[in-house]
C-alpha cells in the first residue's frame, strides 16, 4: 500500500473515552449508522479520487485498523491455533462479524476465510460486485501484527454478490 509510506498520526487513544463520553447512550450504536458513514464517505472519496483509490484509501485504513485492534485488543503471543481463537471471540464479541477458517497453511502463509454477519455487507442487496475493501486491509493488518509479515488479502466471495457469507484469500509475503 502506498499510504503506509506516510506516518500515521492515529493513536488507540484518540479513541477517546466511551464510557466517560458515553454515559447514558454506551458504547453501542445500530449497524446502519456505521454503514451511513462507510458508504457516504466511500461515495465521496470514489466521485473526488476515482473509485479504485478510494477503495485503496479504504484498505490502508482498514489495515491501520486492523494492526491497531490487534496490537492493543488480541494477545499476540500464543501458537496459531490460540491467536485464531482469541481473534474470533473478539470480532464476536466486538460484533464485526463470525470468523471461520477454512484452509490454514501457516508454513506458506497462506489461509482461506469467512465471515458471517459482516458488519460491511451483510443483508445488502445483490450489487455484482464484491464490497468488502476495508476488510481486505483490515484482515491484512491483524495478520502482520500477529507474524510481523505484509500481508495480501482479496475477497472473493461477498454478500453484495450474491454469497451468504464473505470469503477471503488472505496470502502472506515471505
């Protein structure tokens, strides 16, 4: 990604205090107020940069997202079998989605992936076209933060294109 050539200035405090922030309203919201802002601002980005950069802006972020989460949320330093375990319970937990591991070839980095009830997609309707960028790059980023390698994830399957679940390639650089 070209973007990782700048320096982010983002940091898991930026976040904020929810709870402090939030007290009478918490830390949940409706999914459909996430995916108001994904999409309006995808819309935005792909009729002001051109729709391939703003899916490329929407991987760079989902993969800063990703090596955040991982680093302050999952514990890094178990076996493969421990940190797949830790990483679906949070993304249940956190409601992003219901991880499942298809293929796993650690040795060759390379593994196949669903996740059901995505937070993207979903329940949308049949656009033909896979819609998922930022969970390409937001997978990518947790699996660098776990091996300390780049990593290139693509979706091939996608509720927008008429699957039931979301399916991810996701291959390692050696």
């Amino acid at each position: 990604m070209k973007y990782e050539s700048i320096p982010s200035k983002f940091t898991w405090e930026a976040l904020g205090d929810i709870e402090e922030g939030r007290r009478t309203l918490g830390p949940d919201m409706p999914v459909i107020v996430y995916r108001l802002f994904q999409y309006t601002l995808k819309d935005v980005l792909s009729r002001e940069c051109g729709e391939e950069a703003a899916c490329e802006l929407f991987r760079a972020a989902g993969h800063l997202a990703g090596m955040s989460l991982a680093k302050k949320e999952l514990d890094l330093s178990g076996d493969l079998d421990f940190f797949v375990a830790n990483l679906t319970k949070k993304l249940k937990e956190l409601k992003i989605g219901i991880l499942h591991i298809e293929r796993a070839d650690p040795e060759n980095l390379q593994f196949m992936l669903t996740v059901s009830e995505d937070l993207d997609c979903s329940g949308l309707p049949i656009m033909g076209e896979t819609v998922c960028d930022y969970d390409e790059g937001f997978i990518s980023g947790i699996m660098e933060a776990y091996t300390g390698k780049k990593f290139d994830t693509k979706e091939i399957d996608c509720w927008a294109n008429g699957d039931r679940t979301c399916r991810f390639e996701v291959q390692g650089q050696k």
